[in-house]
C-alpha cells in the first residue's frame, strides 16, 4: 500500500470514529490490518478496532483485538497494545487479570525506567483496590 493511500485510510478511520460511526472505523481500520503494512501499525490500528468494539458494547470482541494488537506487536518488540489491554481490563474491574498482565509487562526487558515507574504505579493503584475489597 502506497502512503497516499494509507494516510487516506488512516484519516477516513478517524473521522469515522469522531462521528461515532464506530461499525465504519472498524471497517476501515480492519482493512489495513489485513493489508501489507507494518505490524507496528497493524497493532495500533487492533487497538482502535478494540476501542470502538467497546464503544458498541463489544468488550469480549474488543479484547480479542486487544490480544491481536499484542500478538502483531511481540514480533516488533512493542509493549503499547499490552499496556492499553492491561488498562482497559482494570477499567472493566477486571483488576486480577489487569495485574498479571502488567505484571508481564514488567518483565519485559525493553521498558525505560519511566515506563516501569508508570506500571508499577498501577500495580499499586490496582492491588490497593483489590485489597479494599
């Protein structure tokens, strides 16, 4: 796919989703997941298909986006769409399985020590919640 084309799509996606025609974003965004770009993009984009799942009350749809995001990222070294996953799990109240997954994130040798400190910070917030239970 040429980047002319690719920004269009980019770009047609977003305005979908801002108009809140998310059934259309993902039509789109999923066209370019099947397509020949990066998986770095590819992943980013499973992740904007896992938004707008949960915009339509899809959350077992949107975490299987979630998981294909991670799994295109892992062949690239990338930790963003586990981080978003292990977010949205907590966002669910989902906290037990939102803390084994960042806890995989911190095992992951390619964090910044700005990452590891974001992580552990949620660690925290998360565990205090389970154990005010």
């Amino acid at each position: 796919m040429d980047y002319k084309e690719y920004r269009s799509l980019v770009d047609r996606a977003g305005e979908l989703f801002k108009n809140k025609d998310y059934d259309g974003s993902i039509s789109v965004f999923r066209s370019l997941v099947d397509s020949d770009i990066s998986d770095v993009d590819k992943s980013m984009f499973c992740v904007n298909i896992a938004n707008a799942c949960d915009a339509l009350g899809r959350t077992d749809e949107a975490m299987v986006w979630y998981s294909r995001g991670v799994d295109l990222e892992n062949r690239t070294g990338g930790f963003i769409a586990a981080e978003y996953r292990a977010a949205y799990l907590a966002q669910k109240g989902r906290d037990m399985e939102s803390v084994a997954h960042y806890q995989l994130l911190m095992d992951r040798a390619n964090l910044s020590e700005g990452d590891k400190h974001r992580i552990r910070t949620n660690l925290e917030t998360l565990e205090n919640r389970i154990n005010k239970r």
